[in-house]
C-alpha cells in the first residue's frame, strides 16, 4: 500500500498536504508572535512558549557549532529576527501577567528560573539576581554584539569591495577552460550569497543590540510599575512590593537574557568563522595539537603556581599532571607520523642510481621567479593573509587571457642579500626588474589628473618609472582627493610582474612550452598541428611565436598561427616572412588592439622618400634583416618620429605607424630601443571593417606635416 493518495497526474496529494500545512505554519507562527504582544496570555502557556524560547535558542547555537560554512545558514539572519521578536513579545506578555497579577502570579518558569539562578532568598537573593541581570546585558552589550556588530560590517564592507575583483577571476578561470560555464555559474551565486548573506548579517546584529537595551528597560518598568500599582493601586506594604516585584522582573529579565545571551554568542561564531570553513569542532581539535611545547610548558608553569605558597596545589598538580599527559600524546603522535613520512621516503629513492648526496649534472633554472628582502616576507606569509600570492596568481591568469602565453608558476625566494624592502625578479636567473617597498605605505604616482600636490617621500614607479611619492595609510584618502593613482604594496609587485611579463614574454617561451602548447592544441586539431610539424621544425614555430609576443601580439588565437606557417613554410622557413605571414592571419585581432569603439584606427604615416630610405639602408644579419641607416640620418628620424608619436599621445591615442610589409621590420628594428611602445603596422595587416585615419606624416625635416 502507497503511503499517499495520488491524484490528477499522478501527483502526491499526502505530500502537497504536509507542504501545504508547512507553508502556513511559518506565517501563522509569526502572525502569533505579534499578537501576543497585545492578547493576554495565561500562565501555563506562558510557560510552554518560554520553554520553547529557550529550547530554539540552543537549537540555533548548536546548528551554528555544526554548520561546515556560515553561509550553508544563509537563514540566519531572518531566525535572528523572529526569536528577537519572539522573546521580546513573550517580555510584553510576562510583564503584563506580573503587573496585573502580582503576588497571585504562578508563571513556574520565572519563578523556578529566578529562584535556581539566585540561589538565596530574602533581599540578598534579590540582589544577587539583580547584579547576575546586570552582568549579563553588560557582557552580551559590550563584549559579544559590540564585536559581532563589528566584525559583520567590516566583513560586509571587505566583500562587496572584492566583489568585482572575485567575479572578474572566475570569468578568467572559464576563459581560460579551467572551469566549466556551469562551475562558473555556480561559484558567482555562491559569491552572491556570501554577499548578501555578509551584509544581511550586518544589520541582523542590531537586532541584538535592541534587545539588549529594550530588556534593560522592561525590567526597570516592571519594577517602577509593580512598586505604583502594588502600593498606590492594591495597598500593599512597601516591603512587600518590593520584594514580590523585583523578583518577579529579575526573574523574567534572567530568563529572558539567556536565550539572547545564546543567540548573541551564535551571532558571534558566526561572522568570526568567515575565513575558517569546516567542522568547528575538527578545526578545534587540528589547531590545538600542533605543537607539544606549548602545553609542556603550560604544565610547567602551573605546576611553579602549585610551589607557591597560598595556591591550591591539589587543584593545580592534577591540572599539571593532565596537560603534561596532552603533550606527552601530541608529542608521540607527531613522531609516529615523522618516522612514517621518513619511511615513505626512504622506500620511494632506493631505486635511484645516484648516491644521497650526489649532485644533479644539470642545475635547472626557474622560467620566472621573485626574490624578497626580508621586510617583504609578511607579503607572502599565509598566517597574515599572503595577499601577494593572489595577486600573482592573478596575473598569471590574465597574462593567459592577454597574451595566451600560460606563465610557469613563479617561484618566491627570500634573498638576503638585497636590501629588507627590495625585491628583484628574474628570468631563468636574469634580473629583469627591481624595486622597493615601503611596508605600510602607499605609492601615490602623479598622473595627469593631479589638481593638488601633497607631501610625500619622493620615488619612482618601479614599473613605468612615474614620478611618486610614499605616504600613510592616514593620508590615503587625501592623496586619492588630489587626484593621485593610489596603490599598495601587493598591486606595485603585481604591476611591475604584467609589465615585465609583456617586456619578456619571448623570453619566457621556451621549446618545452611550444611543445605543451601543440601536445594540447593535438586533442582538438591534430590536422593543423601535423601539417605545421611537417613544413616547418619546432624552433621555428617558436620563432614565429616569439616574434608576435616581442610585439605585444596574443598569441592566444593559435590554430590561425599554425595555419599561416603551414601555408607558407614550404615557401621559406624564413622566420621574419613567416611571422609577417603569421601577423597577417590575425589582422583583425592587431588592429582592434589599437582601433577605437567605432573601428577607427588613427595611425602616422611614412614618408614615401623616408621610407625606402630605410628598405635600402638594410643589412642581412644572422638574427635577421636590421636597419643601417647612418648615424646623423638615424637621429634625424627618431627626432622626427618622437615628435610625431608625443603628439598622437597627447590627443589620447595609441601610438601606431603604418608603412609596407617589405618596410615594417625595419621599422620596428630601428625604434625598438628608443620607442619600445610604438606599434608598427604594415598595409597587408589591415583588416576589413577598419577606417584609416592619417594623424601625421613622418618626415627626415625638423617639423613633422600633420
């Protein structure tokens, strides 16, 4: 027999039943709260509902201790609500009952509650339980919501200024293939929830808050309003209203005070737990048995306190005795598990060749590393945060989406001997680029949009070598007022490494990378890479590959490179002609790189007299055709050409020179050191769909004809 009646369609009628009447319970339930506030309740139902009250609240706390994310109890903040409102109308409904009953009143909760809390009768009872009241809204109003109010709004605040840089890192990681759309899809509505549930969470905390002050206040009404009514209304003695009142609202404020009191502390564990996801009672049990030092000498201080005279040494030599058994156990288990990892070792290298101590014949160099002086060190500590590792694995990413050149993992070493706030990158042990930090400072470059010098320790951009100056956190807003790009340590380095990593790109793609690029690229068309392997050699696609990255061309559109040098390396496998060939195939790509929204690309002209000049000043090298012009003619171009390219700056553009295919190299060649910026375009590399615009003609005379 089914459990459930079926109906039309063979949907359950049992199950949409029980949904139904899960649907109006909740509403019911809060509708009831608030009209209790107004209704009069009895006694016994007073009792029950502050049972209940009590029995949530714990509910609540347990659940957080349990929950492996604080955003897996994205419902928190609403329940936060509805027990405040709940325990805020049971107050209302207690106060009324001890008000018009008085000495009649039985609500057994608050008197049981009162008396067991207390622990005393007559007036010291009385005042006992008065100062317990007052501990208690003391230690969940400055210690527990003061902190948890806090820390909710800086992590709020922290969240939704990291909000654009996390969803541009998952859109990077689906770019690159690392995830799938569904995976990205799924980690931005958890980004989402985490912000909305940080700043829900941000304003629950007043709840709290309120509560505390609003019991204050009921307890001190309950009081002032049962002495009135006891002795002005029913006649009672002084003595006597005194005494039935104010342990009536102690009561009722104790037992009011708890539930909140657990409901604080679950507030609290969980805005402090945001950066420790897990079970909270593994992560207790992890952290706390690292280390045996610490309780052998926790042991031993206790058991000097036991020495001292005064102290109770029967409490505090078992105590000694306990925690020095503790450390005894960690310090075994962590041996056991050395011994096994040494083991595990040992049994891994026995059948190596080589002895021990042996040296390797080949010492490899990292592709691409980052030395620290040792006042950087904080910058990579995970134990404070190890900002500049994101920030690096960040540039990596993006260097695959600019360039499509997947940078090897950069290797951080601690160098002492550069100075403390110097660092140093290198490529395949080159020093390629060097720079200070100042720790605790910012780095204010002055750009253009400077309105207001301000004072600071003048410097230079360690990247584009701008004018700066260092100042404190204190004055970063001024700085940011006066119009000041404002960085901070972790963005100079991350900065400095994009820069370097477009200047070298060449030199960081070796053969073994070309190999890996083609092994992945074989999956999906092992036609285009076995025509290419069968026309033209590994260095040589390499070459081409290297060609296009010294120009600061992607060469993320890979299928289209590999095409152009199977076309035309059974012609020549002429490196210059193929990576001329290789530019044309993504003409598109290059000129939408310098081409504004409306496809228009502004570039500087040649004069047609300068321009053979410079084809018939050629010399054939072993690296390649290069420019010879003579020296006075040389300067006279580059003085002409700089003129030029400061004025198309000045107008906001990108600096882009248009001349023929056989002339571009040369070009290139000859303005390479002096103007590493300037792009060089041939007539064959426009593409459909782009207008040319002329901005200048380049000429040998001291004026340039615009």
């Amino acid at each position: 027999m089914s459990d459930s009646v079926r109906g039309p369609g063979g949907v359950s009628l049992g199950r949409n039943i029980f949904g139904g009447m899960q649907d109006m319970m909740l509403p019911l339930g809060v509708i009831t709260i608030v009209v209790m506030i107004v209704i009069p309740l009895p006694t016994v139902l007073l009792d029950t509902l502050m049972a209940m009250n009590l029995i949530l609240s714990l509910l609540v706390l347990l659940i957080v201790l349990y929950t492996q994310k604080a955003v897996d109890f994205n419902l928190f903040p609403t329940v936060l609500l509805v027990v405040t409102v709940f325990g805020l109308a049971l107050n209302v409904s207690s106060t009324r009952l001890i008000l018009t009953q008085g000495a009649r009143f039985n609500g057994r909760m608050i008197r049981a509650f009162s008396s067991f809390v207390v622990g005393s009768g007559g007036n010291e009872g009385l005042v006992v339980g008065f100062i317990i009241f007052i501990v208690i809204i003391a230690v969940q109003a400055v210690v527990i919501t003061k902190g948890a109010t806090r820390v909710s709004e800086v992590a709020a605040r922290f969240q939704l200024d990291g909000m654009p840089q996390k969803q541009m890192s998952i859109e990077a990681e689906f770019n690159s293939g690392s995830i799938t759309e569904e995976e990205a899809q799924a980690r931005k509505r958890e980004l989402e929830l985490e912000l909305s549930f940080d700043g829900s969470m941000d304003g629950a905390s007043k709840f709290i808050s309120g509560n505390v002050k609003v019991g204050i206040f009921i307890t001190a009404v309950n009081i002032l309003g049962g002495i009135i009514i006891g002795t002005v209304i029913r006649g009672e003695p002084i003595g006597m209203a005194l005494s039935n009142y104010i342990a009536f609202s102690v009561g009722d404020g104790l037992l009011s005070q708890l539930p909140s009191l657990l409901v604080s502390t679950a507030m609290g564990i969980v805005v402090t737990r945001a950066a420790a996801p897990g079970n909270l009672g593994e992560q207790v049990a992890v952290q706390f048995s690292r280390d045996a030092k610490v309780y052998w000498v926790a042991a031993a201080v206790l058991l000097l306190f036991a020495l001292l005279p005064g102290f109770p040494w029967y409490v505090l030599i078992p105590m000694a005795a306990l925690v020095g058994f503790y450390a005894f156990y960690i310090g075994r288990v962590k041996q056991r598990k050395a011994n096994f990892d040494q083991m595990m070792s040992k049994s891994q290298e026995k059948g190596k060749p080589r002895d021990e101590g042996e040296m390797s014949p080949v010492v490899p160099l990292d592709a691409l590393s980052l030395e620290l002086g040792y006042g950087l060190i904080p910058l990579v500590d995970k134990d404070k945060g190890a900002e500049l590792l994101e920030r690096l694995q960040g540039v990596r990413r993006q260097s695959g989406l600019d360039l499509g050149l997947v940078i090897p993992k950069i290797r951080i070493i601690d160098n002492m001997m550069l100075e403390p706030s110097e660092y140093c990158f290198k490529i395949k042990g080159i020093d390629v680029g060097r720079g200070k930090i100042r720790i605790g400072y910012y780095l204010c470059i002055k750009s253009g949009q400077v309105t207001e010098e301000i004072h600071g320790e003048e410097t230079l951009d360690p990247a584009f070598g701008l004018p700066s100056i260092w100042v404190g956190e204190d004055r970063r807003d001024e700085a940011e007022r006066a119009g000041y790009t404002v960085v901070d340590p972790p963005s100079i380095i991350a900065t400095h490494l994009t820069e370097i990593i477009k200047r070298h790109a060449q030199d960081i793609l070796g053969r073994q990378e070309i190999q890996a690029i083609l092994e992945t690229l074989r999956k999906e068309y092992p036609v285009v890479v076995e025509e290419a392997l069968k026309t033209a050699t590994l260095g040589d696609i390499q070459k081409v590959f290297q060609g296009l990255l010294r120009e600061r061309v992607s060469i993320r559109n890979t299928v289209s490179i590999l095409e152009s040098v199977a076309d035309y390396a059974p012609v020549t496998r002429d490196s210059e002609f193929l990576i001329e060939k290789a530019r044309q195939a993504l003409s598109m790509q290059i000129c939408q790189q310098y081409a504004d929204d409306r496809h228009v690309l502004r570039v500087l002209m040649l004069d047609p007299a300068l321009e053979q000049g410079i084809i018939d000043s050629q010399v054939k090298t072993s690296s390649g055709r290069v420019s010879g012009l003579d020296p006075q003619t040389r300067s006279l171009w580059l003085r002409s050409l700089s003129r030029s390219v400061a004025m198309v700056i000045e107008q906001g553009w990108p600096a882009v020179i248009l001349c023929s295919e056989e002339a571009r190299a040369l070009v290139k060649s000859s303005t390479e050191q002096e103007l590493p910026e300037l792009a060089v375009l041939s007539i064959h590399e426009i593409a459909r769909g782009i207008t040319l615009e002329s901005v200048g003609l380049v000429k040998l005379e001291n004026q340039t004809a615009a």
